[in-house]
C-alpha cells in the first residue's frame, strides 16, 4: 500500500488526503453527533451550550462564527435554550444593541452531568490513534488549516 502511495504525482496525493480527511471527519462527526443526540440535544444545540459552559456568557452575535453556524439559525437555537432553560439573554448594560447568551443553573446542572461523559466519548472515537500520534494529527492539521485559511 505505501509502495503505492510514493507512486501518485502530487495532484493525486492531494486528491487522495482531501478525500481520507472527508470521510475520516464524516465518520468521527457521525459518532459524536450520535453521542450527542443520546443526550437530549442537537448538535447545534450542544455546541453552543459547550461554548458558553467553558467560555462563559458570549454576545448572540459572535456566537455563529465561534460555533460555525450561520447567524440567521443562532436567534432560532438561543431561543429553544432558553425555553429548556438552559440558556438566558442578558442586555449588555453598556450598549443597547449588544444582548449576551448566559447559561442558567439548570444549563451548568447539566453539562457538568453530561460533558465529563461526552469528553470520554470523543476519547474512545479517538482512540484508533496513539497519544502521539495525535499531536502529529493535531499539528499536522493545523499547518495544513493554516495554509489553507491563507490562499
């Protein structure tokens, strides 16, 4: 199989990397989405509970680009937080036109239940690479982000 691989010309190699880190990245989404669903929430949902549980409260509006979701869905997941109770808005006192997501008790409550279970999910989805192995992955991934974000 290596002997193969050394054998493609660059564009193959590239085609080929894009094609392993698609599927690589649609199976460990569709694990995580599927851990994610056994907790009583969407993926979008839990996203941005996760962030303002390790992040502390954030403005509504910078919420989309921190999770990758698109600014027109944020109202829409804010708004069925906050009728699970787990989120609440709160008017920023300096400027009127700024309105931060912050999470309830009832919110904290449950991520500090379900998130401990969910970092040890992720762990066993990970665990077809080594320690070091994924630090290469990692550093590899972010060169190859990077370099990417800067075309």
């Amino acid at each position: 199989m290596e002997e193969k691989i050394q054998e493609q010309t660059e564009e193959e190699l590239s085609l080929r990397l894009f094609i392993v880190l698609t599927r690589a990245l649609n199976s460990i989404k569709k694990r995580v989405e599927e851990d994610i669903k056994s907790l009583g929430l969407n993926p979008t949902e839990f996203a941005v509970l996760e962030m303002i549980y390790n992040k502390g409260e954030q403005p509504i509006q910078k919420i989309g680009e921190k999770v990758l979701i698109a600014s027109s869905s944020i109202t829409y997941v804010v708004d069925k937080l906050e009728k699970k109770k787990l989120l609440k808005r709160k008017a920023c006192p300096k400027d009127r036109r700024i309105t931060y997501a912050t999470i309830t008790q009832d919110g904290t409550d449950l991520m500090d239940a379900v998130f401990p279970k969910h970092k040890l999910a992720i762990k066993e989805i990970c665990a077809g690479l080594t320690i070091d192995e994924k630090k290469i992955m990692i550093e590899q991934l972010k060169k190859l982000g990077y370099y990417a974000q800067n075309l």
